[in-house]
C-alpha cells in the first residue's frame, strides 16, 4: 500500500473500499440526548448527504489557536472527502502544519459533520481517477490531483426536527484518531479588562487575500455591508467554529441573535464552550455556501444579568425561535473581520470587512 506524507506524518493510502462505522450516542449534556441506542440514524442518513452535497465547508486551526472555516467543493468517494485547493490558500496552509480537520455540510437543522486527520493525494493514487470523475459529474470540471482527503475518525449527524432525539456519533476501528499538531504559539487569552469594542459606522471594506480564485484588486463591485448583516439577522442557525487545546477543530451550529452588530449565543458544558473559555478565538459563519458570510475574532463570555443586550436579546428570540433568551452567561462575538462573498458571481464580489478593533 502506498504511503503519504502530510504534517510531518506518514500515513497509509485510503482503501478504495469504507467499512461500515459503529454508531452510538454523542455526549452533549443538557439537550436530552438519548442514553440507549434505540432511533441512532443509520449511516446511510450521513453518506447520502455527503454524496450529493455541493458545498463542504473546511474548519482548520492556525499556528495561534484561530479557527478558520471557508466552503470549498468536493466529492465523496470511497468512504472519505476529497477536496481540490492550493497550498497557497490560508486552510491549505494551516492543514500542512496542522492536518487536523473538521468538514461539515450546510444544513444546521439536518446536521453531518466529520472529524480527523488529512492526506494528501497525488498521482498515482488509485482514488484520483475515481475523484476526479465525481467532480466532473457533480460540477462539470475537470479537477487533476493532487487533493486533500479526510477519512474521519468520528463523524456526528442529528435532525433539529427529532429535538435531538436521533443524534448519532460513529466511530471507526480501522482508523481511529491521531494526535493532533501541538499549537506553535499559546492561544491569545481575553483579558476581562479588555472587553471587545463596539462597531461605529459603516466598517471599512476591502479584498480579501485568496490566491488562484481571480479575486479583483480594485473596489468595484464590493459588496455593501448590508448584504451580511441583512443575512446574519436572519439566519436560523450559526455555525461556531472553535479550536480545542490540542489544535483540533470544532464546529456546531447554534442558534443566535445578530443584535446592535453582535452575535449572541447560549450554550452551557458542551465542547465548543469549553474551547472558548479556554480559547477565546471563534470562527462563525452562516450555512450557504452559495452565500457566503463569515465573522472572525474574540468571543466574550457575559455573566452580569443586568447587561443592557439582554432586554434587547429577549423579544427577539422570541420571535425568533418562539422562546425568550433572558438568561446569563451567554456569549458574543463582535466580529473584528467579517467576509461574504456569493458563488454565482465567481467571487467577483469577494469582500472582506474590519469590524471592531
């Protein structure tokens, strides 16, 4: 069998047959997830979605602990994700020093996500024909190797429909997870006496960086800040990307308020939580991958119930989800960068904004 080389590890080649995962239940504590077995999703429920999906949105961990989530394409072959990218592009670069990776599909209320390690596949790979005709069959391109490939070692899926009720972890014997790259720089902390600053006026747009995608470098045709904050106060779920002690990334989708240029978000003992309060770096974005919005910086824990948000948060999430958001601690992110761009304008649009600073 063939062997790659990728983050400083050498790893056997992916087989081009996927043995069937043991399913069982994820620990999420206080969303009433099921103890015993009974309503798991079969694998079918993850593979199908994974199979037809157009967009895979990528959650990797720089050198300082920031997590970082962009949609790319891809197909699912063989019981792994392959997916086309230059090395130059800022998830490429973290992958090569950190090959831990997180892939979830767009839907927050059908959710799939995978979890482990990638390799890098090049020719003469026996995966690479087989990829490149997925692509073709989904996109219509042709995409040469080499690609990036994730066989997880844990993968997650549950319906918000079921209330939870069918959430399902699975996990595979024949490739369990590795260690994580430790993280080259400590994760920066938030300083209590530090708070986040409040966004004023309009936030200074520009492009953002992204090799080999024909982003213009003039200002023409950049998206008005509206376009995200329109977007953001409608959305249904928010999808928080973090990043765990040992570099590896997380993502879940959350459900939120877009509040005076603010994101707000609950939750109490699950993993993404226990990543911020460790490292506060986050990475939120909306679910289209057609669509895209983006916001990047410095969570803040809120604990003082007097906090003038949440008056303001309540009646909004009633309207919202039909329940009232009252209570303490939440979270907020007031995004220091935020980006959008839409996929029907090949990224001729592609914008990036400084928020609060």
């Amino acid at each position: 069998m063939a062997k790659k080389k990728i983050g400083g590890a050498t790893t056997p080649a992916a087989p081009s047959v996927a043995k069937e995962p043991s399913a069982e239940r994820p620990y999420v504590p206080g969303y009433g997830i099921p103890t015993t077995t009974k309503g798991l999703l079969p694998w079918s429920f993850a593979e199908e979605r994974l199979s037809k999906a157009r967009n895979y949105w990528v959650c990797t961990v720089g050198p300082g602990g920031e997590p970082h989530a962009v949609p790319v394409w891809g197909a699912w072959v063989a019981g792994a994700v392959f997916c086309g990218g230059s090395e130059e592009v800022l998830w490429a670069r973290h992958l090569i020093a950190n090959p831990a990776l997180a892939v979830h599909l767009e839907s927050g209320d059908e959710a799939v996500i995978l979890e482990g390690m990638v390799d890098r596949i090049k020719d003469p790979d026996p995966l690479a024909s087989r990829v490149t005709s997925a692509y073709h069959s989904k996109y219509k391109l042709r995409h040469p190797p080499p690609f990036w490939s994730l066989r997880p070692s844990a993968a997650f899926a549950w319906t918000t429909k079921s209330r939870f009720q069918d959430a399902t972890r699975w996990r595979w014997a024949e490739h369990p997870a590795k260690p994580a790259a430790v993280l080259q720089r400590q994760p920066r902390a938030l300083s209590h006496a530090e708070p986040a600053a409040k966004q004023v006026g309009e936030p200074e747009a520009g492009r953002p960086y992204v090799p080999g995608y024909g982003i213009p470098t003039t200002k023409k045709g950049l998206l008005p800040w509206k376009f995200a904050a329109e977007r953001l106060e409608k959305a249904m779920n928010y999808w928080v990307c973090t990043a765990g002690p040992d570099g590896r990334p997380h993502a879940r989708p959350v459900w939120g308020l877009w509040v005076d240029g603010a994101l707000c978000f609950g939750g109490h003992g699950v993993r993404w939580e226990k990543n911020l309060a460790a490292n506060p770096q986050v990475s939120v974005h909306l679910e289209s991958g057609e669509e895209v919005v983006i916001l990047e910086g410095v969570a803040e824990r809120v604990t003082d119930a007097k906090d003038p948000l949440i008056a303001k948060c309540a009646p909004i999430s009633k309207k919202k989800y039909g329940m009232s958001s009252d209570s303490v601690p939440f979270w907020i992110l007031r995004p220091r960068t935020a980006f959008a761009w839409t996929l029907k304008s090949m990224f001729k649009d592609a914008t990036r904004w400084k928020l609060h600073r």
